[in-house]
C-alpha cells in the first residue's frame, strides 16, 4: 500500500534524527539537560503504543515506537555513564 510507504518514510526520518541526537549526546561530556522523567515517561509512551499497534496490526507503527523505545533506552543509558563517570551519584 502506498500509505504504508509513507509511514515508513516518516519513521525512517525520525529514527534518524534519534539515532544523531544519541551520537551528539554520547560525545557530549555534559548531560546535564537530560531528564529522568522523561525517559519514563517515553518508555511507558512507547511501551503502550507498541502494543496498541500490535493489537491494531499495523507493522508501521509497531517497528517506529520499538525504536523510540529503544532510543530512550540507550539516551538514558550514556546519561547514567557519564553521570556515573563524572562521580554525581544518582540521576535526578
């Protein structure tokens, strides 16, 4: 279906532009601006908008919010390292 092609195109721009802001933030020695609650927040968002599209069968959507997912994982991961790294204990 062409729609889907559109949808895969518009999840292929946003995983990319995820995947280069987790770059530029891995090579950043300050992660002061990331946010714990927004990791948490995103995860849940992500979570349940994945099974929502599983539940709707709609593969677009399933594949583009498993990404953010995982994208907001990994964010969240090289922020605890460098917070850790850096010796400031806990994430706020």
């Amino acid at each position: 279906m062409q729609s889907d092609w559109i949808g895969w195109m518009s999840s292929a721009v946003l995983i990319a532009t995820l995947v280069r802001q987790i770059v530029k933030q891995a090579r950043s020695p300050d992660q002061e601006g990331v946010s714990s609650w927004l990791f948490i927040g995103q995860c849940a968002a992500s979570l349940g908008f994945v099974v929502y599209s599983v539940l709707l069968d709609n593969w677009v959507f399933v594949v583009t919010n498993s990404c953010l997912l995982a994208t907001a994982v990994v964010g969240q991961m090289l922020a605890w390292r460098s917070r850790r790294f850096r010796g400031e204990g806990k994430a706020s």
